[in-house]
C-alpha cells in the first residue's frame, strides 16, 4: 500500500526542498551560500530577459534575500568557476559536477537524436565551415560568434542567426565548445573544453546513459522533494524513451518512494530524504521561470494557479501582464505583480497586481516589504504602483506607509 499525503503537506515537501522553508541567511551572502543553493537546486535557468533581472539572478535572491549580484557572474563566468553553461531544463547554469551526466545529449546533438537532428544536419552540411569556425577559436582563444568574421550575417535575433552563430552554437550543443565567459550585452563567448574546463571534469569517465539519466533524475528528486513521472522528466527535459525503465530502476533501489496525494490524479515519488515541514512561512517574489514553478502544470497541481507566460501575447489580450512574478507568500502564491525596472528613473515600477482569492488582509503589506527589499537590491530608489489590478489601491496604500 502506498502512503497517503495531503495536498498542502505535498506543498510543504516541495517548497523545503527548494530552499523556502528556512530562514534567509541574517548576514552577507558569501560564494559558498550561493554554490550550496545552486547545488541544492541541480540548474538555474538562463533567459536574456531583463525588464526586471535576467532571470538566473532572481531564484538566489527569492531564497537567500540581497545578494552581491558578482558573486554569480564570478561563479559561471570567472576562470576558477564551479559552475558551467549546457542546455539542461533549457539554457542553463548547472555545477560542474553535472557536466559528465550531460554527455549522453551532446552525443545525441552530434548524432542527430530526436529534437536534435537540425543541428546534425548543418553540422554535417557545413563541415568545412564550422571547422574554420573552431580552428579560429582553437587559433585566436575564446571568441564571440561576432568576432568570427565569417560566413553571411544575418538579420539579428532568434531566427536570424549568422551563419557563424549557428555554427559555434551547434558545436555548443554537441559539447565541442563551451561558454568561456559572458560580455556587453549578454553575449556568449565560445571556447574550448580543454582550455575553460578544469581538468578533474574532463578526466571523469563518462557514465553510460542509463547511469547518467538515473543520477539527474535523482538531483531532480532531492530538489522537487515529491514530484509526479512528468515533474520529474521534465525537470532536466529528459527523453520519453527509457524514462519508466528509469524510474522503476530508481524505485527498486530505493531511491524513490512511490506515494498517492490527495488531489493528484498520478502517483508521486518521494524523495526519501525530504524534509516534511508542518509550517512553511516564506515570503518571495518568484522569476517567472523560477524551477518551483517553471513547469505550469506541476504550478497549477500544486498551488492551484494558473501560471502563463504572456511577454508574447499582444498587450490587448494579456490577463496579468508582460512579465510577472508570482508573489509565494506562506505556501501559496497569493499575488501576481507585473513588474518592470525603470533604472533611468530610478524606480521598480508594478504595472499591474492580481490578488487570489485566498490573498488575506496582510498580504499587501508583506508584498510591499518584499517589493521594497527587491527595488534596493536591484540598484533603484523607489517602488512605484500603478492603478491596475485588483490589488493596486491596497498595495500602493502599503508601499507608501
């Protein structure tokens, strides 16, 4: 017989296990603090979204409060580094530790498996120029896809690619370059394995597929606390093929423990270690790509909250707004703010508020608190509310007192 467990302590497993049922740190956030939540956490989600903060700022600051936004971009980018770049869930930060259990995709990117056989055919078509490409780089150190003066141009953004930039790209994906550092505007700079990677990472055999797929479905388990099959395939975007012979595998080590929650329509799997807290009082403005809820039917299951992305919906026919962070308050998402950094002026600006129903008088006052908290972390004076939303008079109220 399965065990049984309620809705919200399901809630509680899931918010423990993402950082959100202790206390943020009192005192400066050090590099260690940051890498043991990165760790806790197996992946942060790069996006180069920046109408607040490109997103892979916000889940250290929604768990560990105002942190030297630095100490990231030295743990990904710097030369003595414990972090990598690799597509993951989907552009992603991950521990270098992890890289090894990542070789079976770039594999499967040079070989054309599955999402990836685009990338095998251009690399296949354009051998010759995507071996100029890396031999510039192998040549000159590392190098930008602007740098490699070769190839057409393009027209600039997502489906104008130059030719260069699909080429460093794909050879991104297959595992034969990697992200030297980040510069400008965001721009990833390409470079060896060998000459940005440590040593001790690319000596690490390479784990069989199998072996490699279990270990992430495992991080995914100690960071989700309870998750359903899809929660838990979704989590590093794992295959379909082999995933139930996967998870079986892990059931019969024990390292998953299936579970019924009321309210779930799948079985859940447990992670035996979690932690099951009776009470959790968080309090956070969560990245709309935040992994507690970047995965809207696991968000929906678990907060019952409709959770959508709406940056590519016309103005018109928005409900919530451009960008929106939920605002996690106990252990429920009560709010939805719209919220864009106007740094010329100065100000964090809520464009809109949407209260829950179960949103309680105090909720105003503790999202005013977090607002404020966020608006000096990033650098800006002031919080400013405007009238729309269904909270914005309650809100302004608080953020003025």
């Amino acid at each position: 017989m399965k065990d049984t467990l309620t809705a919200g302590e399901a809630r509680r497993i899931a918010l423990a296990a993402q950082g959100f049922a202790t206390a943020r740190p009192s005192g400066p956030i050090g590099k260690r603090q940051l890498v043991k939540l990165i760790e806790r956490l197996g992946v942060v989600q790069i996006d180069s979204v920046n109408v607040v903060s490109r997103t892979h700022y916000l889940p250290a600051f929604s768990r560990l409060g105002p942190y030297p936004r630095e100490l990231l971009e030295a743990l990904a980018w710097e030369k003595k580094r414990p972090l990598f770049e690799y597509w993951a869930h989907e552009a992603s930060l991950l521990p270098l530790s992890s890289q090894p259990l990542f070789r079976w995709r770039m594999q499967d990117a040079h070989d054309g498996v599955g999402v990836w056989k685009g990338v095998a055919r251009f690399l296949r078509e354009r051998r010759e120029f995507v071996d100029r490409a890396l031999g510039e780089i192998a040549a000159r150190g590392p190098l930008a896809a602007s740098e490699l003066e070769m190839g057409h141009k393009g027209e600039g953004g997502w489906w104008g690619w130059s030719e260069a930039k699909r080429a460093v790209e794909c050879l991104f994906w297959t595992g034969e370059l990697t992200t030297a550092t980040r510069r400008g505007t965001f721009e990833r700079v390409y470079g060896l394995p060998e000459k940005v990677l440590p040593k001790a990472v690319l000596a690490t055999p390479t784990p069989p597929r199998d072996e490699a797929q279990r270990e992430l479905i495992r991080i995914s388990a100690r960071a989700m606390g309870i998750a359903t099959s899809k929660d838990l395939r979704d989590y590093f975007r794992l295959p379909v093929e082999g995933f139930k012979a996967r998870l079986g595998e892990l059931v019969e080590a024990g390292d998953l423990v299936p579970v019924a929650v009321k309210g779930w329509r799948e079985t859940a799997y447990l992670d035996p270690a979690a932690r099951r807290p009776r009470r959790v009082d968080a309090q956070a403005l969560l990245s709309p790509f935040d992994n507690l809820i970047w995965f809207r039917e696991r968000t929906e299951r678990m907060f019952g909250v409709r959770v959508r992305l709406e940056i590519y919906t016309p103005a018109a026919k928005r409900t919530h707004g451009y960008y929106v962070l939920p605002f996690l308050e106990g252990d429920a998402l009560t709010v939805r703010v719209d919220l864009k950094a106007d740094r010329k002026a100065g100000v964090l600006i809520v464009q809109a508020s949407h209260a829950e129903p179960w949103a309680t008088d105090a909720t105003a006052g503790r999202l005013a608190q977090e607002l404020k908290l966020m608006a000096g972390w990033l650098g800006l004076g002031a919080v400013r509310v405007e009238r729309r939303g269904d909270l914005a008079a309650v809100l302004e109220a608080a953020v003025a007192r």
